[in-house]
C-alpha cells in the first residue's frame, strides 16, 4: 500500500510541478496568462502526460513486455471497444440520475475538446500514461500485497477517482476504474484497459464536437424519455454480452 501511495503522489507532483512549469514559461514568452488559452493548455497536458510515461519507466515502476500482443489478443481489444461504446449511455444517463456535481474544469474541457489537437491529448496520451500508473503501477502493487484482488481494483479505482480531482468526473471515473482494473487483473497487461480507455475518450470527444453544450442532456439528443429508456436498453445489450465474452476471453499469457 505504501508504495501505491507513494506512486499517486509521484503522479500527482508530475501533474502540478510540469504542469506549472510550461505554462509559466508559456505566459513569460507570450506575456500573458494562459489560462483561456487552449494551446497552452494542451502543450501542458502533452506535457505532464509525456513526463509522467517517462518517469514510470525510467524508475521501473511499470512492467514493459510485448507477451501479450504478441498473443494475439486481436478478440479482447475488440470486446473492450465494444464494451467502452456500450457503457457511454448508460453512464450518461446514471449520472443524469444522480444529484448535479460541481464541474470545476469545464471551461478547460471546452477549450481543449473544440481544438482538434486536443484528441492527441485526451484520446491518445492521457489513456496510456493514466493506465500505465494507475493499472500497471499502482494496481500491479496492491494486487501483489496482502489485499484480495477486488479489495485492490476497489483502491486503484479510488485512487484513479481522486486523480480526476473533479466532482462531476468522479463517479463515472470510479465505475470506469473499477472496469479497467478487472481487466488488468486478468490479463497482467495494460493494452486491454488502454484499449477501452481510448474508445471512451474517443467518443467523448466525437460526443462533444457534435453536441458541444456540456449541460445537454440525453432527453434533449433523442426527443422523449421513452427513447432515452430504449437507448439504454439498447446500449446494455451490447455493454452486457461484450462483458460476458471479456470474461471468456481474458487470461494471462505468462
């Protein structure tokens, strides 16, 4: 437990201190805060993102081997995929369940979102080193200490809830935590889970392009609460059967 602790705090002063020290060197070379600058904020992101992807390696706190691609896991990435497009409705209309929540990065989201650089961003690079320490660090540790292994997906996915540090994203990141590090308990491997979190962003990202108002609700996309209700029937039936086969499929290559 120690050292999962000690890899958040590691993630999270990667976040803060580059974080900090690109857009200060930004704002002294353009002499003006970057706060409404949505380059600056994706230099930033690329960033800490890159930093953190380097530190992990570099330290050996992350495993890296090609065993299981080279398995051919060709049908799990697939059954992920689908599973992250089924999921994104139902997740959708939970939260629209829940009481509304305080969305402190809004205007950033927006920024980033509406600027086609921000894909490589949250669609490419935020997948893989979130999942390189939150699964293959931070999970990797707690499953190889006293915990049980649904007591330590339990704690990765808390973790991975904090590092959001967004109350608005929070259950969503829970739930999504609590998905990834199932998978990567079965598999030993971070590609099932940067698989799924890459289609999740992915849509995300679509979502917002087409529907750029972030206080949309379902209701007003599909015209009736009965369509909404059928939606989320719908997505079921492809979240369920993708879990199904997941569970099927996934197992450790060594």
């Amino acid at each position: 437990m120690k050292k999962a602790i000690i890899f958040f705090l590691v993630f999270v002063a990667i976040q803060l201190a580059v974080g900090y020290t690109v857009s200060g060197v930004m704002t002294l070379l353009e002499g003006a805060p970057q706060e409404q600058n949505p380059v600056a904020l994706i230099v930033t992101m690329t960033a800490t993102s890159l930093a953190t992807i380097a530190v992990f390696l570099y330290m050996k706190w992350v495993t890296v081997s090609r065993c299981y691609v080279q398995s051919r896991p060709w049908g799990v990435l697939c059954w992920c995929s689908l599973a992250a497009v089924g999921a994104i409705v139902p997740s959708m209309w939970l939260q629209e369940q829940m009481p509304e929540l305080l969305n402190l990065v809004k205007d950033e989201f927006d920024m980033i979102l509406r600027n086609r650089w921000g894909y490589f961003v949250i669609g490419l690079l935020a997948p893989l080193a979130e999942e390189m320490v939150f699964r293959g660090a931070i999970l990797r540790q707690l499953l190889e200490s006293r915990f049980s292994p649904w007591t330590a997906i339990v704690l990765s996915a808390l973790f991975f809830t904090l590092a959001h540090a967004n109350p608005a994203q929070m259950p969503h990141a829970f739930l999504v935590g609590l998905l990834l590090g199932w998978m990567y308990w079965r598999t030993g491997s971070i590609v099932p889970a940067v698989a799924y979190h890459w289609v999740n962003n992915t849509i995300a990202y679509v979502v917002y392009n087409l529907y750029p108002d972030p206080d949309l609700k379902l209701v007003n996309v599909l015209g009736s609460e009965q369509y909404v209700l059928m939606a989320v029937a719908f997505s079921l039936c492809i979240l369920l059967p993708a879990l199904f086969q997941l569970n099927l499929r996934m197992r450790k290559t060594a």
